[in-house]
C-alpha cells in the first residue's frame, strides 16, 4: 500500500516536469483515487487491505456497471478511464517501484490489466462516437444567410422606430 501511494507522489512530480497544469494533475489524480477506491469498494475490499492485485477486470466491469447504474455520462467515464490508464502505465514504470524486477507477477498482473482495460475503453470510444453523432443529428440548423437578414431587417426597423418616438 505505501508503495502505491508513493506512486501518487512520484506521479505528481513527473506530471508537473511534463508541464502539465496543478488543476490537471489534482483532477487526474482525483478520478484515479475515486477509481481506485470505487473498485475495491464494489469488491468488498477496505484500503486498509489494499493491494494491486485488487485493482482488476472484474472490479473494472463492476465499476463500469456501478456508472452505468448511476447514469454517468459515457464522456465522464471515457475520462475517468484515461486517467487511471495514464496512471497505470506510470506505476509500471515508477523507477521507485521497479515492478519489472522487484515484482514481476505484479508488474505482469498490472500490464494485462491495461490491455484488457485498453480493450474495454476501445468500446467507450465508440459509445462516445455514437452520442456525439445523435447529439449532432438531433441540434437544429444554424440559420441561413437569408434568415438572419430579415431579423436583423426587423429589428433594426423596431429600433429605428422606437428611438425616433
């Protein structure tokens, strides 16, 4: 458990060396804690029995389920998944960790994860794909040209004729 939490650490610095912003970091970081705690929460598992090996398909498809139950946005899901991948792939890498060598059924049990996440997000991608077509097909159409100059004719008439009363 510590050594992941040192990861949320070492994550932090290595994301302000990117140049990226507090706000974004602490958002980032934010959805992986809630992702983190949520899964392990749908396990029936408490922090204070953590472990990586807890963060699995399983409590990924619960967590998925949990969303979809709450009516999360499939945009907000998208992110939240973003985040914790991003935040995966540096825990496999975190020199501190040194998973590759140290832990090395860990580090294989955190890769396939990824890629079975990775493979999961691919269908939130679509779904995304999907909303944004329906959004787009359901928006009226801007006005036309001819449209807008016969408002802007009228009111400026009703202008014209209130500042001369």
């Amino acid at each position: 458990m510590t050594q992941f939490c040192l990861s949320f650490q070492n994550f932090r610095s290595h994301q302000r060396k990117a140049h990226t912003s507090e706000a974004a970091i602490n958002n980032s970081l934010a959805d992986v804690t809630r992702m983190t705690w949520k899964m392990m929460g749908l396990q029936g598992i408490t922090a204070q029995d953590f472990k990586t090996t807890y963060l699995s398909l399983d409590g990924y498809e619960r967590l998925l389920a949990w969303f979809d139950k709450m009516d999360v946005n499939i945009k907000t899901v998208l992110n939240y998944t973003k985040n914790f991948m991003q935040f995966m792939k540096y825990v496999n890498i975190d020199m501190d960790l040194l998973l590759v060598s140290n832990d090395h059924a860990e580090f294989n049990w955190l890769s396939c994860l990824q890629i079975h996440i990775s493979n999961s997000r691919s269908g939130l991608d679509s779904g995304v794909f999907e909303l944004h077509k329906r959004q787009m097909n359901s928006k009226p159409m801007p006005p036309t040209p001819a449209e807008v100059k016969r408002v802007l004719t009228v009111a400026n008439t009703t202008s014209i004729e209130r500042w001369m009363n």
